[in-house]
C-alpha cells in the first residue's frame, strides 16, 4: 500500500464515522511520521474533536460506528468508564489497546462533553520527511 492510499483510506473511514455524529468537528492531523519502535516506513496520526451526545445517542450512534468500522475490516470492542464524573464510551480497534500488527489503531471516546477520534494509519514504506515535501498540506495541528 502506498503512503497516500494508507493516510486516505483512514481519513476516509474517519470521515464516514465523524458523519455519525451530529455537528461540527476539528482536526488535529499530523503529515507523516516514521513508523514507531524504529520500524522502516512512515505512519500518518489523525487526531479529531466533535461534538458530545447523549445517552439515547449514544445508544444509537456507537452501534454504528462498530458495524461502520466492522465493515472496515476492523472488529473493534466497546468499554466504558467514567472520568472525573463524566461517563465516557469508548470504540478501540485493536480491541483490548495497542496496535494491529501493521501499526494500525482506531479510538472513538464518546461522552456528553464531546467526542475525540484518535488513529494512525498502517505503517507504510516511504521516507516521512521525503513525503511531507511533496504533501506539506497535510498538518492540521494548531
């Protein structure tokens, strides 16, 4: 897979998963980074914040996001916690935490504060700093 393929396929997915969702959104993406642990290639990091939900929502929504992520490719498990009082739901692929042997995660944290979309793309081959030459556009962070 290429370094472009790698970061639209998961921006897309992000894109069909951030619609779920009612509202507006901001992103906090990265251009390419090298792969973690010394590994060749490069990996891209998406970072997003949207809008909160309620409970009947979120009922809705997070079935969802499993089927639309399941879809995907990516069987992802649901838990729950609260945090400083706020009951938060959280989507993760791989289930259980860490990274798919390809250096893939998804996490979707869903409360009635807001909703963060946290990922990184496949690690890839490729030179990140090679790449960010030819697509500098692709930082989004403040």
């Amino acid at each position: 897979m290429s370094a472009t393929a790698a970061h639209d396929e998961l921006d897309g997915l992000i894109g069909r998963t951030q619609r779920i969702f009612d509202g507006a959104w901001s992103s906090i993406d990265t251009n390419a980074e090298p792969c973690p642990d010394g590994h060749p290639g490069l990996i891209f990091a998406f970072g997003r914040i949207g809008p909160g939900s309620t409970t009947p929502e979120l009922g809705e929504r997070i079935p969802q996001v499993l089927a639309l992520w399941k879809d995907a490719g990516h069987d992802a498990s649901v838990t729950h916690s609260t945090q400083s009082g706020v009951a938060l739901t959280e989507v993760r692929f791989p289930p259980g935490g860490g990274y798919a042997a390809d250096g893939l995660y998804l996490s979707l944290v869903a409360s009635a504060k807001g909703t963060t979309i946290d990922a990184q793309s496949r690690c890839v081959p490729g030179d990140p700093d090679a790449y960010n030459a030819r697509h500098p556009h692709r930082d989004t962070t403040p």
